[in-house]
C-alpha cells in the first residue's frame, strides 16, 4: 500500500513537471514546441510524458487550462454585471480588453488560448467556447445600444487581441489600446475609402 502510494505521488510530481516545463516552452517558442524538448526540460523519459499525455494535443490543451478558464471566466463575468443592468456592453468591453491585455503581458499562456492556438490543433475547448458565447452577447448588446460600430464582429475582437503589444512598456500598451478601442466606438470612427479609388 505505501509502494502505491509512493508511486502516485511520483507520477503527480511528474505530471506537474511535465505542465510546468509546456507552459514555460509554449510561452517562449510556441505551441508548435516539440514534445521531446518539453519531456527533457521536465527531467522525464519521453514515454513517462506520454503515458501521461497520449497526444501533442492533450498536453497543450492541459497546460493552457488554466489560461482557457481564466478568459472564459472574466468574460462572462462582464456579461453577468451587463445583463444586472450594472454596467453598458461597451463600458464592459473596453474594460475587458484592457483586463485581458494586461493579463496576457504575464501569462503568455493566455495570449496562447485566446488567440485559438489550440483550434490549430484540433482541440475543443469547452473554456474557449465559453468565451467566445459571452463575447459574441457584448459585441450583440453594445451595437443594439448604438455604442459600437456595426460592422465589428467577434473576428475583430480576436484580431484585436492576437495583435496586442504584450511585450511593450505598460504606457505604451494603454496607449496602443486607447487607440484601437477609438475604433470599435461608433461615435469616434470613421472608415477610410478602401474601394481603390485613392490613385495610389
């Protein structure tokens, strides 16, 4: 009985090695980061990572979990305080954004999750799904309001956080962000002439 037990806490001190050493590999090289490099920065045998993780594709999901549940939870949190009538849409989104952008210049994890990484490896995260349903109700909610430009959709939004400067100075980060979000604001945009009229 306490060889099993001495074997079960091996194998959880494993594991947790083999998570810590994905999301340190993820964050500097990618989600395209080999298995084996990810297996020997956690000291363990290849097969030990892989009894664990039987595909590239649940280890990521597993290490990104955490970063999926912490976008999926701030998000419908803002659409819980607008659907309490607490708070307007885009007052929650700018608000979101700026959370989110944040968030992700210390976990880059969570840049990872937000920006569908794991879609490109056939995962089907419950948590991302989760996001995207409370961020499609902001975007619905703030063009009904008349406080967002029409023609954002929640591909903006992604496009808006896959782009953001995470690396950057805090001041330079807000500044960027204040410049983008005047974009989704109807009452503070303008589009430019796009039609291949400029003579350019």
């Amino acid at each position: 009985m306490a060889q099993d037990r001495t074997l079960r806490a091996d194998a959880a001190r494993n594991r947790a090695k083999i998570l810590d050493s994905a999301r340190e590999l993820i964050t500097l090289h990618g989600a395209d980061v080999p298995t084996d490099a990810i297996a020997e920065a956690a000291g363990v045998a290849a097969g030990t990572l892989y009894r664990h993780f039987p595909s590239k594709s649940a280890l990521i999901s597993a290490a990104l979990e955490g970063g999926l549940e912490r976008l999926a939870v701030i998000t419908e949190a803002a659409w819980v305080r607008v659907e309490e009538g607490r708070t307007s849409a885009m007052e929650e989104f700018r608000a979101l954004a700026a959370a989110y952008v944040s968030a992700a210049a210390e976990d880059h994890a969570l840049r990872l999750a937000a920006n569908r990484l794991t879609e490109d490896h056939g995962f089907s995260a419950d948590q991302l799904q989760r996001a995207a349903a409370a961020g499609r109700r902001l975007v619905d909610r703030a063009q009904r309001d008349g406080d967002m430009h029409p023609d954002v959709t929640v591909d903006d939004i992604y496009l808006l956080l896959h782009s953001a400067p995470v690396d950057a100075a805090p001041s330079t980060r807000a500044r960027w962000l204040a410049l983008m979000l005047a974009g989704f604001d109807v009452d503070r945009r303008e589009w430019p002439d796009v039609s291949g009229r400029s003579g350019l």
